[in-house]
C-alpha cells in the first residue's frame, strides 16, 4: 500500500505516457486500416480522412469507449486476491500497456498484421497468469471475449452480405440504376446514422453525465439518423448524370451517388474503431488511475476520468497526423478494388458489429471485423477477387498475438516490480 | 512504421481489366487484316509484308498479356467465377489472334494472289470477321459491369443481346463463306490445283478468327447460365 502512495504522481504519469504511446501506435498504424476502404473508393480524399478520423475516433473514445475501458480495467482480473498488494495490479497494466503498444510498433513496422486487441488482452492475461496466478485470471470472460473474436467477423459477413444483396437487387441489378441509386442510398445513409447515434445514446452519455429514456433514445436517434439522411439527399441531389463517364463504365454515375454514402459510413467506421480500439489503449490506464485515486484499493467505484478518454483519443490524432497518412497513402492506392457501393456495404457492416460489441463492452478487433465484412461482400459476387492466402494470414496472426503479448508483458512486470521493489 | 499493410493484400489483383486489355490487344491485331487484304488485293507485297510485321507483333503482345494474366492467378484467389473458366475464355480470346496470324502468315509465305471473282466477297468475309471480333471485345468489355451486379439482372439480358448479337455476325461469315467456295469451284479447273488447294484452306482460316471470336461469346454466355 506504502508503494502506491509514494509513487502515486509517478505511477499517474508512466500509466498517462504508456497510454499515450499506444494510442499513438494504432493511430499510426490501425486507424489506416478502418478509413483506407473509403480512401481507396476515392470517396474521401486522404487530407479530409485525416480530419473525419480525428474528430470521428475522438468522439468514439470519448463517447462510446467507457463499457470497453470497463472490461480491460476489472473485466478480465479478478482482482479479489490482490486487496493486500494492489501494487502488483498496477506494474501489471502498466506492463500490459508497454507490452501491447512495443507489440503494435514491432509488427507495424514488419508488416504483420495483428489486432491491437488481440495485444492488450494477451498482455493483460499473461502477466495476470504468472505474475499473480491462474485463479486470477477471469476465464468465463476470457473465453467470452475469445469466442466474440470469431463471431464478430462471421457476423460482419453476414451483415455485408445482405447490405450488398441488396444493394444489388434494389439498384445495381435494375434497369434504371442511377435513379434507383438517388432513391434507396439515402435510406442507408439514414441506417447508418441512426444506428451509430443509438448506440451512443444508449451507452456514452452516460459517461458524460446525461440520462436518458429508452424511448427518448430511439427518437433522439431517429432525429439524427433523419438529420444526416437530408444533408447527405441534398449532396445526392446535386450529382448529374454525367454521360462521358459513363463511356467505358456504365455505373460511373451510380457510384459517385454511393460515394455520398461512403463518407457518412467512414466516419461510422472511426467512431466505432475509437470507441473499441480507443478504450483498449485507456482501459490499463483507467485501472491504474483508479487504484492510484483510492490510495490502493481495489474494486472501488470509481466513475472513470474524461481526461483518461482524452489521453487516448489524443494519442491517436498525433499518430495519425504523423504516420497515419503515409499509410492510408500505400494503403489508399492499393485498394482499387472496393468501388463506393463495395466499400459502403462492407463498412457499414463493419462500423454495426464494432459499435455493437463496443455497446456491450467487448473489445473486437476492428481488422478482423472488417475483413470479414470484405469477405462478406465478395461472397455475394460482388469482389472481382480476394486473396485468401492473405486473409489465412490475418486470422492466423491472432494465435501468435496472444502469447507474444503475453511474453513481453511478464517480461515487462518483473522488470517493473524490480524496480519499485 | 509499416510501410507493407496487410488490408490492401487481401485484395487479390482483379483478373477483370486484364482480360479487357487482352481482348483489346487481340482485337487491334485482328483488326489490321482489313489493311493487310487491302494490300494483298493490290498486290503490293512490300505493304503485305509490313502489315503481316505488324500482326505478328501485336499477336505476341498478346501472348505476353495472357502469360502474365495465368501468372496472377493464384490457386488462393477467390472470385465469384472459376479460375478455370477465365483462364478457358483467356485461351479462346488469345486464339482468335492466332488465326489472324496465321491467314497473314500463310497469304505472305505463298505469295497468294485472290482471283479477282472472289476478291470483293473476300473482302467482305474479312470485314466481317474483324466485325466478330470487335463484337467479342464489346461484350467482354462488360465484365466488369457484371462484376459490379454479381452476374445478375439487367445487366445479363444486355451482355446475352450482345453475344445474340456476335452468333448473327458469325453466321453472316460462314454465310460468304459458302458464297466464296462455290465462286471459286466455278473457276477452280482453270487454276493451278495447289493454288486453289491453299486458296481453300485460307479462306477456311480466315472463317475460324470469326468462329473463335464467337466461342469468346459463347464460354462466357456458360458463365452467365447457373
């Protein structure tokens, strides 16, 4: 107990710096991921992703992110066993979080493509496993959380599937395409802003301290979604069918419509990326935070701090702005293949399931969702090709993330716990 | 940081734009038969020769597109038609040069001049011909579109009027065909047999580019039917 209360400020700080560097590893790197589909659909030009990810990311963390910080800081540990050595609880956080973010930087920078998830929890279950025991572990949530991870692409799929189905059948497949376009496209846009402002209602304001109704929730967010679906008709509207264009691809036109779709989706996509990717970085921060405030006590109730969310919300828009761009730039160019209507049907699907998991508090992986989705898409005849080497690859990569977040976060507990002593 | 990203590789290098570059190229090769029966007919053989040059060529880069296509078509790539059949239709739309190249290299090697009764009908088997090729490249230039709709809808009944279409263009070719046959047996006594012989076997030739670029038609109309 002596420990926390001589080092609280230090502890405040390191946690604050070891949070603030992962969140600048996923906006660096993650972040690209979520928004470069609507780069590469070249519905968004790279400078208006860059500012849509950093307001849109902010405001997911900020908004949406608590219920996910709440497992990663209590969810996981059962932290019954440590009442007489909080201090341990706090080296392993702090160990976790160094260990997830090191992880994200060393895979980043070869390529390897691993879930920032994926780290965290591995981190935060292998120090739990050695440096306290195995009964530390809560492995009914643990297994929880493992099983979300191959559902939430499979349910991505499906989502994706039936949006592009039917997009298909209500526009693309008729005879009259960009008129079918111009009527049914601001019904998703309406979707997808009613869904993301539902789940916001419904699990962030509390956060910010409003009270709502189950009723007023639906309508505020029928206000919304209709909102959004006039300023995205009045876009639509003033897009003309532009005959040159559509020499060589008789959908050109179709799709400059769905690209109004794409930008509202995109930012669906980062809200949802911060509000689950966001609080993995915040959630080690958070129980360092709380333990520290209560002097050391474990499981006390604590509302968690909005300067914890603002950590990680900044952390991501100074990595975006320093490397985010380079990336969504390879990226961007790379992906050729998802046109709007492609790229909107896999998002949207996406951005659902994130938000979803985020509202119940399970910390997904935003990729694997996505890719999913991808898949989704290309399984309603909708993808000219997908490279299944490198999707076994993607899912793969999980399996290795587990343990080497484990490894470097016990490594980094005992080196920690010398320290401090 | 990463510079290699692992979403931009799930996507597999699209087979579609290079089966329409493909086509194009064989389409332009064919295409240059109309020059080269131009030349043939005015006997001007140095212009035969350059035009058979340049056919030759454009058949090569053909060769060469359908090689590196083959080649950027994994066994793990998954798309919503069989490797199996695009590689078939890549292999018909290639053969379609190859007659082309064929007809010119048999025509310069022998130094075959047309009589002049079936001269002007020759010349509009080749037009026609080249028709059926550019007819191929229309529909095979709707690929993408079909892409886009899943190979479903409005989009089919327009891709089947267009290969209904290419069937009409190929029926007319075997039509001069026959027209051709019989004008020549007409005159075939008072030719030198081995010139009538070879005379038989390119004018058969030159039905197969239009026969070929029919089959494109039809291996994609078995993509269409499920």
């Amino acid at each position: 107990m002596n420990i926390i209360i001589e080092n609280a400020s230090l502890f405040l700080i390191l946690a604050g710096f070891f949070g603030l560097f992962m969140a600048w590893g996923i906006g660096a790197n993650d972040v690209a991921n979520a928004m470069a589909t609507s780069v590469g659909s070249k519905a968004l030009t790279i400078k208006h992703a860059i500012i849509i990810a950093a307001v849109f990311e902010f405001s997911g963390a900020v908004l949406a992110g608590g219920e996910v910080t709440k497992t990663i800081r209590k969810g996981i540990i059962d932290a019954g066993g440590l009442a007489a050595t909080p201090e341990l609880l706090v080296y392993g956080m702090l160990a976790a979080l160094l260990a997830a973010g090191c992880w994200l930087l060393i895979a980043s920078s070869k390529g390897w493509p691993v879930s920032t998830t994926h780290s965290i929890i591995g981190a935060i279950v292998g120090f739990a496993i050695v440096g306290i025991g195995m009964h530390a572990v809560n492995w009914g949530k643990v297994g929880f959380i493992v099983a979300s991870w191959v559902v939430s692409p499979l349910l991505a799929g499906v989502v994706a599937f039936s949006i592009f189905r039917s997009v298909q059948k209500l526009i693309l497949d008729t005879e009259n395409p960009f008129e079918n376009a111009k009527k049914y496209v601001p019904i998703y846009i309406f979707m997808a802003g009613f869904m993301i402002s539902l789940v916001t209602l419904v699990k962030g304001l509390k956060h910010v301290g409003l009270e709502t109704t189950t009723m007023e929730n639906y309508s505020y967010a029928v206000v919304v979604g209709l909102i959004i679906m006039a300023i995205g008709k009045y876009f639509i509207n003033r897009i003309q069918f532009d005959q040159s264009l559509n020499k060589d691809f008789h959908y050109a036109s179709v799709e400059k419509v769905f690209g109004v779709l794409m930008i509202v989706t995109a930012c669906a996509m980062a809200f949802a990326h911060g509000s689950n990717d966001v609080a993995n970085a915040v959630g080690p921060v958070a129980a360092v935070v709380s333990i520290v405030h209560n002097d050391g006590a474990i499981g006390q109730k604590s509302v968690l701090p909005i300067w914890v969310l603002l950590i990680g919300g900044a952390g991501i828009v100074i990595g975006l702005m320093m490397y985010g761009h380079k990336v969504m730039a390879t990226v961007g160019r790379k992906i050729t293949e998802l046109t709007p209507s492609r790229g909107f049907a896999a998002e949207l699907a996406a951005a659902t399931t994130v938000v979803m998991a985020s509202g119940t508090g399970l910390p997904i992986s935003t990729t694997h969702t996505l890719v999913g989705a991808v898949l989704g898409v290309g399984m309603a005849r909708g993808m000219a090709a997908l490279n299944l080497t490198v999707i076994r690859n993607i899912f793969m990569s999980w399996i290795i993330t587990l343990p080497a977040g484990g490894i470097l976060a016990i490594i980094f507990f005992f080196t920690l716990k010398g320290i401090f002593g | 940081m990463a510079v290699s990203n692992y979403m931009s590789g799930i996507f597999g290098n699209s087979p579609v734009k290079p089966m329409q570059v493909h086509m194009e190229k064989v389409h332009d090769c064919v295409s240059l038969l109309i020059p080269f029966f131009e030349a043939v007919v005015a006997e001007d053989w140095g212009k035969v020769e350059k035009n058979q040059q340049k056919i030759s060529t454009l058949e090569n880069e053909a060769d060469t597109l359908k090689k590196e296509l083959r080649l950027n078509l994994p066994k793990g790539l998954f798309m919503q038609v069989s490797r199996s059949d695009l590689l078939e239709i890549l292999t018909i739309q290639d053969s379609v040069a190859n007659k082309a190249k064929d007809v010119a290299g048999l025509i310069l090697g022998r130094k075959m001049v047309l009589p002049k009764a079936i001269a002007n009908d020759y010349q509009k088997l080749v037009q026609r011909c080249v028709d059926a090729s550019d007819q191929a490249k229309v529909t095979i230039n709707e690929l993408d579109e079909l892409v886009e709709t899943g190979f479903r809808g409005s989009e089919v009944k327009l891709v089947q009027k267009m290969i209904k279409k290419l069937d009409k263009i190929e029926a007319d070719t075997d039509k001069i065909q026959r027209k051709i046959r019989s004008k020549l047996f007409e005159i075939e006594t008072d030719m030198p047999p081995l010139e009538v012989m070879f005379l038989y076997k390119v004018i058969e030739s030159t039905g197969d580019v239009a026969d070929q670029a029919q089959r494109v038609g039809s291996r994609l109309q078995l993509l269409l039917a499920r």
